[in-house]
C-alpha cells in the first residue's frame, strides 16, 4: 500500500467480510499540538467509533473496500475496491495532486 496524505478529518477505513479496520496515517504537520488519537478527534465531533461504522455502512450497504468517513463534515463516500480508489476519491474532493514519481 502507498502512503496517503490527507487531513486528519478525513479518515480511511476498510471493510473486509464482517469486520471493519482503520486505517491511520502518520502526522507531518501539527503546529496547534491538537490530539490525534483517534477517539479524540471523533469525540471532539460528537461521534464515536460505532456511528462512524454504522454511517459507513448505510453508504454501501456494507460492501466490501474502502471508505471516506469526513468527521468535521459527518460525510462519508465509499472509495472502491483498491487502494488507488481512496486516491482517486480525494482528488475528486479536491484534495492531493499527482505524485510526478509515480509516471
């Protein structure tokens, strides 16, 4: 899997069967020193781990791959199958650029 730079309120999950997994990324930039634990940031939003799962799950009806959960916005999008599909699904929100080093 290639890294992926993203906000921090934008999260990365990925359902496989039954089961649910999140994917976290490292931070490169926190100048505030704002919390970055995961539960932090969801509680900060009002949400907690089960009403993130439970909205993504309504977006696809719980199909298998990936998922956006945005948690300052409480929106979520279901990515694809592959990992290229998250990428693919933030630059249509606007956000990355193409990696010159990927061509």
């Amino acid at each position: 899997m290639a890294s992926i730079h993203a906000p921090i309120h934008l999260q990365i999950y990925e359902r496989e069967g039954t089961r649910w997994f999140f994917h976290g990324g490292n931070i490169f930039y926190n100048p505030r020193g704002v919390p970055t634990d995961l539960n932090s940031i969801l509680q900060k939003n009002g949400l907690t781990r089960a009403k993130v799962v439970v909205e993504l799950f309504r977006v696809n009806g719980g199909k298998s791959g990936f998922y956006l959960a945005d948690i300052q916005e409480k929106k979520y999008f279901y990515c694809g199958q592959k990992w290229e599909d998250v990428k693919a699904k933030l630059r249509s929100l606007g956000i990355g650029r193409d990696d010159p080093m990927e061509h």
